[in-house]
C-alpha cells in the first residue's frame, strides 16, 4: 500500500559514481496516496488564447445571476460551452500605469507577465519602450508543466505581424509571452513549418528523424558560435544572450525528446509553402501610424490559418509533445484586412480592426461583428480540445485551463480598467465553471498569483510588488 511515507517522488535520480544521474521510469511508487495510475498521469495543460483590442464590455458581460447567466448576442457563440466558462469581472491591468511606451504595447507586456515595459528604442506610437521587465505565467508554468517533453511550450498565430510591429520581428506591441525580463517570445506564423517541426519523426517517419538529426547538428553549432561570442561582451549583454542560449539548448533537448506512440499529428495542414501566406493590401492609405509599406494585410487567409494552427496546437498538446501554448490571433494592432466578415448591410467590412476601433472613429457595430467572431474562434479552440479524451476519461478540456487575454478594455479609448478575462476548462476539478464571477475592483496580478496556484506553484506574488494584493478568490 502506498502512503505519504514509502511514496517516491517522480524526480528521484539513481546516483552512481562520479555523479553520474539517470531517472526513474513512472513507478506505481510515485503515486500519491489514493490516486490511481491513469489520474496521475494524465497532465494538466495552460492554453492562452489572445484577440486583440479589448471588448465592448456592455455586450461582453452576460446578464442574469453569477450561477444562472445569458451570454450576449456578441458571446452567443459560446453558448454550446456555457458551463465549461468562467467570466472573471472587474480585474483592472493595473500595471500598465507604469513603464513606456502606448497602452496596446503596455498592455501587450503586462498581461501574463504582471510587469511594465522597460525603456527601449521601438517606436510605439507613443513614445519608445523595450520588451516587458519579467517572465509571463506561460513560461513558469510550463518549466513544471512539460519538464522532459519536446517543447517547453507552443506559440501559433494566424495575423502576426502587421502595423508599426510589421516584418516579422519581436515588438513590444506584439509580444505576449516572455522567457524573462527583456526575453521576448515571438510565435510561429506559418502552418507548414510549425507542423513539420512539431510532429517531426513521429510514427517512424524516416525523413522526419532525418530532420531532427540534422536540426540539432545545427543547433550544436550554433550553441558554439554562442559561447565564442559571449566571451565578447559586457555583463549586461551576456545575460540576454545567456538566456537566448537556454532557449535554444531547450529546443535542441526537444527535438531529441520521444513522441508518445499514439500521437496523431494534426490533419488538413496544406502542404504547399506559402500557401498561408498574405499580401499586403494598397487599399487603405499608409499613414505615419500604419507603419509604412507591408504593414497592412490582406487577411484572407487569416480565418483558415487560425483553424489550423489550432490543430496543431490542440494536436501537441493530445501528443504530449507540450503542455502548455499559446493561439495569438494577432498583435496589438491587428492590421489586416477583414474581407471574410460582413456588417450589419450584409457587405464586407472594408477595414481592418484598428481602424474601426479609433483610427478612422469609434464604430461599434463592426466591433461587435469582430468580436462576435472571436468567440467563434474561441469556441472552435475549447471544442477541439473537447474532442480529446484522456488518459482519465474525461476530455482534454476538463484537464486543462483556458486564459482568453487581450490587451486593453476599451476600444476607443485605450482604457484598461474592468478587463475582459474568460476562462475555461475545469483544470481537473479546480475551477468551478459555468459562473459569472464579479469581484471587487483589484490588479490583474492577483489573477495570475490564482493561476500559478492552480497549477501547484506556491507564488504568493507576481509581477510588480506594487499591484499584487493577494491571489484571486472565487475560482474553486
């Protein structure tokens, strides 16, 4: 009989001579008392899922009781997963009074990492500003969460990167997820490649494990080039690129890691480079703010692309490859065009979301149809991973946690105070679902403290000292 005395912890090494360490394989041993095999090895999984440019929050909000609640018509999509969601009300993005730079690069750093932005040379519209001061949830979580697995985490995105932050590079308003202070994490933005890298040798897949060999040949080089270069420069610098090394040497373990013998890579992906790719669109006039030439999209690909690279992702994670990412519609800007969605006179929008949001005057009425349309796509995301069932018998959904994030509140002014947190998935029983949960003005740090919490970090602050009050309650 297991008790918390005989128990073995799953990390425990076997030590011999010289130091020389090798872990244990998963041993009836290493269970908790009481816990069956299957509960403890099925994982819990953290998906982020990013739209931009806040909410119209009367129609964000549902009406009724906290228990007995009606989604809006602009939230309606998400009806089919009502109580599989917890609407988190009246959390403010307080840090965002602090630091550089405009409020959607502010915003952008300071939801899952609880920090400001740090002085920097990138022109946000408003001033210049770095990359964000410390490391998002994502990235802590998933140093437990996929210890040992091929990725640490996934970044996808389907309309990455458009505006000021056009071209593909990290910009502090185009950044949501952070290794640590002034480490960006930029997500992958093309289906093919993404697919082809995750799934990779799976199945026996010759040219896939021939792939491998030879990404990891390269990366052995690279990590040399590194070390010569480091030796090169001062405290500050080496530092950054000490953590940039780290990141690499996790890609490198990664790709060496094994792939569970069910995995089902994720189907549909078109096999024609560039196939996913969009153009830029002349229709609308470049202005300063716009971001020049190729700043703006066509975005006719967007909606496909999203979809599949939500496959992908909900495919790793079944695949155990990680178990933790991250579905980045778009950065801060969201400068592509929106010729797959039609207004209330039945024709399509002729601008993209920023535009509709302030560059050319507040127009809720094609706000609404865009984040009507979000929901959507949240919706297609939490029933994908409905659709996988766990080792436990329930779905993968009911083991995970859902964050919906976005960057600022208030579309027309920038406003980030009452902030438009969703979550889903009952996180193996810990989130108690299907609520309306209206808390007490308070930073949005607290939500992140809860969030670590749930997945058994014993933080009791995080991010900035100043806007951390306590964890969130209400969740459980």
């Amino acid at each position: 009989m297991i008790t918390s005395k005989n128990r073995i912890h799953r990390r425990t090494l076997l030590r011999g001579a010289g130091g020389v360490a090798i872990g244990l394989p998963f041993l009836d041993a290493m269970l908790r008392p009481g816990r069956t095999h299957a509960a403890e090895t099925t994982p819990m999984r953290l998906v982020v899922f990013y739209s931009p440019g806040g909410t119209l929050l009367d129609k964000w909000r549902p009406s009724g009781a906290t228990d007995n609640f009606t989604l809006s018509s602009m939230m309606s999509p998400l009806t089919p997963m009502k109580d599989r969601l917890l609407f988190v009300d009246g959390l403010n993005l307080s840090v965002t009074e602090m630091g550089y730079g405009h409020p959607h690069a502010r915003g952008m750093g300071g939801v899952l990492t609880g920090q400001p932005l740090l002085a920097g040379t990138f022109n946000t519209n408003q001033g210049t500003a770095g990359f964000a001061a410390g490391a998002s949830i994502d990235q802590v979580i998933a140093g437990q969460l996929s210890m040992g697995l091929r990725f640490k985490s996934l970044e996808v995105s389907s309309g990455w990167s458009t505006g000021i932050s056009a071209g593909g590079q990290p910009h502090p308003g185009s950044i949501i997820n952070y290794g640590g202070s002034n480490v960006p994490i930029p997500p992958a933005t093309d289906p093919l490649n993404t697919f082809n890298r995750v799934f990779a040798g799976v199945s026996g897949d010759a040219a896939g494990q021939a792939q491998i060999k030879w990404d990891t040949a390269i990366l052995d080089s690279v990590m040399e080039d590194y070390r010569t270069f480091s030796a090169k420069l001062g405290p500050s610098d080496r530092a950054k690129l000490d953590a940039h090394l780290q990141m690499i040497s996790e890609a490198q373990n990664g790709l060496k890691a094994m792939v569970k013998a069910t995995c089902v890579p994720a189907s549909g992906v078109n096999q024609t480079p560039g196939y996913y790719n969009d153009g830029a669109d002349n229709s609308i006039n470049r202005g300063a703010l716009d971001g020049g030439q190729g700043a703006i999209t066509t975005g006719v690909m967007v909606p496909e692309k999203g979809r599949v690279m939500t496959d992908i992702l909900v495919a790793a994670l079944a695949c155990d490859v990680t178990r933790v990412g991250t579905i980045q519609w778009s950065d801060s800007e969201a400068k592509f065009m929106l010729p797959f969605l039609k207004g209330s006179d039945g024709k399509a929008l002729a601008d993209h979301h920023h535009g509709y949001q302030h560059d050319r005057g507040f127009q809720p009425g094609a706000l609404e149809v865009i984040y009507n349309w979000y929901a959507g796509d949240f919706l297609y995301l939490l029933q994908k991973m409905d659709a996988v069932t766990d080792a436990n018998g329930k779905s993968m959904l009911d083991n995970s946690l859902v964050v919906w994030v976005t960057e600022i509140q208030k579309p027309d002014s920038h406003g980030q105070d009452n902030m438009p947190f969703v979550l889903a998935g009952k996180l193996a029983g810990k989130v108690r679902t299907g609520r309306w949960l209206k808390v007490s003005s308070q930073p949005h740090n607290n939500l992140l403290v809860s969030v670590l919490n749930l997945f058994g970090l014993p933080n009791t602050t995080f991010g900035h000292a100043r806007y951390n009050t306590g964890p969130l309650t209400g969740l459980a």
